[in-house]
C-alpha cells in the first residue's frame, strides 16, 4: 500500500514526524531566503507535509498532515487555519485514493506527490489572499506560489533521491543491530 514500494516506510514513527517538523521549520525560518533561485524559494514544511500525506496510512496521514499545515500557519502572515484546513483535507483525498489504488510505481507517486505539492500550496495562497487585504493581483501571487511550489517538489526529489540507499538498507534489515534471540536458562535457575 506504500507509493514508494516495498522499500518505503509504511508507518513513521511519531518521533521521527516531530522531528521532521521541527528541522522543516528552522529550516524554513533560517535557509529558505537563502535557497532562493530567481526568486523562487523551497517550503520545507510543505515538503514535510507532503511526505507525511503519502508515507502514513489513515487518520494518521490526515492528523500529522493538519498538525503540519497549523505550523505553516503558524509561521506566515495572514490567519491562522488555512493551511491546516488545505493540508487536511489533501491528506485526505491522498489517503481516499490509495485506498482505491493502493499499488503504485513509484514514477505515479511523484506524480501525485508533486500535484499535491502544487495544489495545497496554490489553494493556501488563495484562500490566503481572498483573507487578507493583498494589493497584488492574485495571478502575480498565483504565479511566484507556482515557482516556489515547482522548487519543493525537486527539493523532495533531491531528498527522496539522497536517502534511497538508506531507505534501501533499512528495509533489507542490514542497518538493524543484530540482537541474538536465543535464551538461556540461567533466569530459571534463580527462581525458586
């Protein structure tokens, strides 16, 4: 059911989400202005958030999704939920249709990863311009989100690209300490 195959993580670990936000907001504070490339710059946290729609299952996806979207809420100008809302309600639909189509290549999931880059972050920015009292035109606005959106979609693919052989050892069990799994008897001869 995984979009990355049977090398991906299924379930990531609560801690390692935590975490992931945590780096994808300093990041976002200290690094995207200095990433910037003709004026368009990676949103760490929507990379995160995209990551956690398509490697977590459920409910699941849909939470760590929100919780995402509320940080970038938290750390844009303009009202505080949108992104929350957007991030979601995309992880739902994520989650819907892998529930329809759960083998996929994993060409076909940076195809759906990358539209869902691109439409959270275009919603967002509407629902984000509608709110606010913006002097630009939404099509200039539409078209800078465009730019940034394209650059964290091949942030993601750099990152997905740099961690496969990690992601690959890992699940070949190689990168797991092996831990003997016989027991003795020396705990029976302490009990009476």
């Amino acid at each position: 059911m995984n979009p990355d195959g049977p090398n991906a993580m299924k379930h990531p670990h609560p801690v390692l989400l935590l975490v992931m936000m945590y780096a994808a907001a300093v990041a976002q504070l200290a690094l995207r202005d200095d990433l910037a490339l003709g004026g368009a710059r990676p949103d760490f946290l929507w990379a995160v958030i995209a990551f956690v729609a398509f490697a977590a299952e459920g409910p699941r996806a849909v939470f760590w999704a929100s919780a995402g979207g509320l940080l970038a809420d938290c750390l844009s100008p303009g009202p505080l939920g949108p992104a929350m809302i957007v991030a979601a309600i995309g992880a739902w639909i994520v989650q819907r249709s892998r529930a329809r189509r759960p083998a996929e290549e994993v060409s076909s999931a940076w195809i759906g990863r990358s539209l869902f880059i691109v439409g959270t972050m275009m919603t967002w920015t509407w629902i984000r311009w509608e709110t606010t009292e913006s002097s630009d035109a939404l099509i200039v606005v539409c078209f800078h989100v465009f730019g940034d959106a394209l650059y964290t979609v091949l942030f993601g693919l750099a990152v997905s690209l740099l961690t496969y052989p990690v992601r690959r050892l890992r699940a070949s069990g190689t990168l797991a300490a092996e831990t003997p799994q016989t027991l003795t008897n020396q705990w029976k001869m302490l009990t009476p």
